[in-house]
C-alpha cells in the first residue's frame, strides 16, 4: 500500500472519532515515518514500509477506541515547547496557555528583577510552570521553578520535561513529590499558579470517552469542583511574599466563586481572565501587606 492510500483509508476510519481526522492521522504518520504534511504529500505515491505500515495501522486501531493522540505518540505540543505526555498525566490543552500568559504577565510587573521564585502546584506534565520560566528566564538574575504534583506519573514527567525543555537555561528548577503545600513549610514564593482538578464529579462520568481516558486525580475536583481550588486559594498566602500572585485556572462557569475564595482569604486586585473563546479561565488575586 501507498503511503497516499493508508493516508486517505485512515482518515476515513478517524472521522467517527475525531474532530480532526486528517490532523490525527497527519500526526501519527509523522510520528511513525517522520514525515510531515508536506512529505506526505510528496511521498503519497511511495510504497511504505511493511513493519511501518502495520504500525501505522496498529496505532490508527488505539486511536479509534478513544484513546487520546497524545497518549498514541507519547507528546503534545503546548506554548512554544512540546512536552513528553505519558499515560497517566493530564494532557496539556491550548485553553490552559491563558494561564501562562497571565503568569508572565503578572511577573514582568515586579519592579525588582534581582530574583523571582514560582511554585507551580498540581503540575502535571510541568507544562505551566516549566512555559513560564522558557519566558521569564531572560527577565531575572536569578528564577527560580518549584513544579509539585501528587501523582508519581506527573512526577516523572515533569522531571523529564524540566530537564530536556529548560537544559541549559538559567532557571533553578526543583521538582517535589506533593499533596500541594506539604514539605513547604517556611518557604515563600512570588507567584503560585496552578491548574488544578475542577470538574463536579457528577459530571467526570459524562465527558467524552477521550477526557476519561485522563487520570481521574487530574479531573475530578469534588461535589461543586471547588474541592483542591479552595484549599488552595485558603493556603497559599502562608506561602506567598507580599506582592506575590497567585493564579488558578478554573471551569467556565466557576469565576466568580472562585474570585469570591480568593477575597475571603485575604487577596486584593482580584480578576477573572476570559481565554481566547470568551469564557472565564484565569483567576489571579495579589497578597498585600496587612495594614498595621
């Protein structure tokens, strides 16, 4: 068979599944032969390689089952970096870079440039933090990274992640074995961010088939979905600096309860950011320094 006809049949075979066959099928042909778009195209014609064929075929199978792409090829790219996403950790989503941005963002308003210390809770792959410190390394004498997560998986992932994505960049990075504050106890930090499980566990059972192939523990945020960005937003001024921030990424529709969490516990200048679809994501509040 043509690498033009195994193409086109699996395009065809993904259209039940994908909202994206031909992205889908582009991808795992590349991931298989190293081809891409453009040398699919030009090699259409070419007879592929038997053991690459059945391959390509074998992997075209996973993705019809629902099987998430990222978990097939084992990458995902995100920000400006693409990052090693083994089953297990929750796959990196274009809606989270919001949250990186407004991290910079916030960041490149400190005054002082002399050194600036994030811990980034509920890591995962380390794709926030890890995006973060790639933009701001060039901005502080000295950066510091903090990736924490519970799961031994994102553990090892983001470990992996750190060391191939920020190989020589001036950026200390220190990755934890975490339930998010434990083993912190004194430290002080100029930003938290975190991406946190928020989905209503009555609603974790309904997601499509390939949301529910993520790791449960990445997801399921409790009755209201509040459950870890409450305890977060309760917490993290015991471990921010005056001035620090603190940044969260939340549902859709949990904005305003989780800006009304952040003012409870003391933060000021707090706001919810929409992402590129208009729809609430980010909510980042700065600890002041108490009035005397």
């Amino acid at each position: 068979m043509t690498t033009g006809e195994l193409y086109r049949k699996s395009v065809r075979e993904l259209e039940s599944v994908s909202d994206s066959p031909s992205l889908d099928a582009e991808l795992i042909f590349e991931f298989v032969t190293s081809l891409d778009r453009t040398g699919l195209f030009l090699h259409e014609k070419d007879e592929l390689d038997p053991d690459k064929e059945e391959k390509i075929k074998n992997l075209i199978a996973r993705r019809k089952t629902g099987e998430p792409l990222s978990y097939i090829t084992g990458t995902r790219g995100f920000w400006k970096s693409v990052f090693h996403t083994p089953k297990g950790v929750l796959i990196p989503q274009p809606d989270t870079e919001t949250l990186v941005e407004s991290a910079v963002s916030k960041a490149l308003e400190t005054e002082n440039r002399e050194s600036f210390k994030i811990l980034d809770l509920c890591s995962g792959t380390g794709c926030v933090g890890i995006s973060c410190a790639l933009e701001l390394c060039g901005s502080f004498k000295n950066l510091s990274l903090t990736l924490s997560d519970i799961s031994k998986t994102a553990f090892k992932a983001m470990k992996e992640n750190a060391s191939l994505i920020l190989k020589d960049k001036p950026v200390s990075v220190n990755c934890i074995l975490s339930d998010l504050f434990d083993g912190f106890e004194g430290q002080k930090f100029d930003m938290i961010t975190a991406n946190p499980p928020y989905i209503e566990s009555a609603v974790v059972g309904t997601l499509p088939a390939e949301v529910q192939a993520e790791p449960l523990l990445a997801l399921d945020g409790g009755k209201d979905g509040l459950d870890l960005i409450r305890r977060i937003a309760d917490l993290s001024p015991l471990y921010l600096r005056d001035g620090g921030y603190l940044l969260m990424e939340t549902g859709y529709d949990q904005g305003p309860r989780t800006e009304a969490l952040l003012q409870h516990s003391g933060f000021e200048e707090v706001e919810i950011i929409r992402d590129l679809g208009l729809r609430d994501r980010v909510v980042c509040g700065k600890k002041l320094p108490r009035q005397a």
